[in-house]
C-alpha cells in the first residue's frame, strides 16, 4: 500500500507492507530521526507529531492511516536556526538527556503559535502528555514562562 502525506510542508509518500506506526515510518523509512521511541504506548509524548493541526502520539497512529493527511515533526518546527521554542529551552537549562524534548518542543511550538502569551496552567496543561525523566519540568515550565513575557 502506497501512502501520500504532506510531511512538515512538502509531499511524502510510504510504502506500507505491514501494519506499522507512523513514528516507525518516520524514522525507519523517511529517516526523520527526531520523533523518539521511548514507550511505544501513548503515555510520554517523545514521539509527539502534528497530525491535521492536533497532537498525537506518532507510536499511536497507523501509518495506513495517514493518506491525504497534514503531518508536522519536529524536523518541520522552525527552519535553520532555533526556534523561539528552542532557543527559550537552551537559554533556561531546559534540556537534559534530550530524549523527550522533540515531543515537548512540537507541542510548545503548536500551543505558542495558538496562543502567543500562554498563562503558567496553560503551558503545563499542554505539557501533560510529555514526562521528562531529567529536569524535573521547572526549568520547562518557566522557559516557556519567560518566552510568554517576552511576546506579549
């Protein structure tokens, strides 16, 4: 089964043999490494993707399913340099071992760009569905506090 998507932007197309997820077909086959496999469950937000303008669990999504479909990673987030997003986390300690931020930064990206000046709840309403084993969420949360004063 051939699969066309629009993937951050540009026209994609996958060959589907088997059932597999669309963060399989991410990584594996279209060789956008940035979606992380950590649970393969749903539950912590490493492989979090853009999917119609909603974020979804990639390890959740039937690549099958995907057909016709806008799909954004975090290889799509931004451009060459750091994104406001990026740069916020970095300049904050906000990054640690690495492997959740791609979720995190997919959706930080998708809720500042719904919402410039997000509140305090807002911000950690969006990061419920990332667990990140290494910082604790403080430095998370008030990097992107920082970055809501700065844009409003």
């Amino acid at each position: 089964m051939i699969v066309e998507f629009l993937l951050n932007g540009e026209p994609a197309t996958a060959r589907i043999v088997s059932p597999v997820s669309l963060l399989d077909v991410l990584r594996d086959q279209l060789e956008l490494p940035g979606s992380k496999n950590a649970c393969e469950q749903g539950e912590c937000g490493s492989c979090s993707v853009v999917l119609d303008g909603e974020i979804v669990c990639s390890c959740l999504v039937m690549a099958a399913d995907v057909g016709d479909s806008e799909v954004v990673t975090v290889e799509g987030i931004g451009g060459d340099g750091l994104t406001p997003v990026q740069r916020a986390m970095h300049h904050s300690g906000a990054v640690q071992c690495g492997f959740c931020t791609p979720g995190i930064v997919v959706v930080a990206a998708d809720l500042f760009a719904r919402n410039p000046n997000p509140t305090t709840l807002e911000i950690k309403e969006a990061l419920a569905g990332n667990i990140c084993r290494c910082t604790g969420y403080g430095a998370i949360i008030r990097s992107f506090e920082k970055l809501a004063r700065e844009t409003s």
